[in-house]
C-alpha cells in the first residue's frame, strides 16, 4: 500500500496519501519514474501534510513538484511533518 508521493525526483517532500503514525516505516512512489521508495515517519503526519524525506536546515527550499514551494524556518529532519511550523510558503517568503 502507498503511504506517499513524490512528484518530481528532485522533491525534498513527499506527500502522505493517508494518516501516518510515528515510527511508521512507509511505501512511497515518485511519480515520474514511477520508482517505489521507502521512508520512516518519525512524527505523525495528517493525510495531505508533507514528510521531509532529507534533513533541511533553516533557510533551504522546500522542493515540491519539483520546484521551490517553501522556506525552511526551523530546523527538519528527515522522516518529520514539514509544515507551517518549520517552513514558510514561498507566496509570503
């Protein structure tokens, strides 16, 4: 079962298609190779939150669909729900 998406091979996010509980490992496909990946949710992450699949320090872009979505404001790292408590939409950056 798919837990996550990535749309572009570049993403530094994937996009959780269900609930996700801490310390869950999941199933994931990029959608533009269609490659199966794996990850592991360190925090609970909501159906249509993002999960950093890197470590991203403040001031990195948030790549999303294959382009910059987003501002790092506090640390992340990887397997943690990106957002808007640690990155800021690059709308209002």
């Amino acid at each position: 079962m798919i837990q996550f998406l990535v749309h572009d091979k570049k993403d530094s996010v994937g996009v959780a298609v269900v609930d996700v509980k801490a310390g869950q490992e999941l199933s994931g496909r990029s959608l533009d190779t269609n490659e199966n990946l794996k990850a592991k949710a360190t925090q609970d992450i909501p159906l249509g939150h993002k999960i950093a699949l890197k470590d991203l320090k403040v001031g990195d872009n948030v790549i999303k669909y294959g382009v910059e979505v987003g501002r790092v404001v506090a640390p992340v790292k990887t397997g943690e729900h990106v957002h808007v408590h640690n990155v800021k939409t690059k709308r209002w950056a």
